[in-house]
C-alpha cells in the first residue's frame, strides 16, 4: 500500500478499516454489491478497481453494470 491510501486511511477517509490490501477491497466491494448497497465509489477509486477484478470475485454482472462509468 502506497503512502497516499496509507495516509488516507489513517486520516479516517474509511474509518471501517485498519490496512486493507487490494484484494480484501475487492472482497469488500463484492460483499457490498451482494448486499444491494452500491455505496463502493471510495474503496473503487481508492485502489482502481476494474470491473473484471470485481466479477472474477464473485459479483454479479448486474451489480457490475450498475456501476456505469465508474468502472473501466
């Protein structure tokens, strides 16, 4: 993790996490999006999250194509 997300996260942008790795951000936004709940713009931007990364974790394409242009 680069000095900007570190700092971010220790400025309690995401007062949710401690460290978080990109794959556990990954893991998180797909948790969100099986929830219903598409409040994800921050951890997606944060790490540059792509849709493919996203449904390779298990999200559905829906959810995925909700997004809209946040995802490349």
């Amino acid at each position: 993790m680069g000095k900007a997300k570190k700092r971010s996260l220790h400025l309690g942008i995401n007062d949710q996490f401690g460290k978080l790795s990109r794959t556990e951000a990954v893991q998180h936004v797909v948790e969100k999006l099986k929830k219903g709940d598409n409040d994800v713009y921050g951890l997606v931007t944060l790490f540059g999250l792509t849709a493919e990364e996203i449904l390779e974790a298990g999200a559905s394409y829906e959810a995925v194509k909700g997004l809209g242009g946040l995802l490349s």
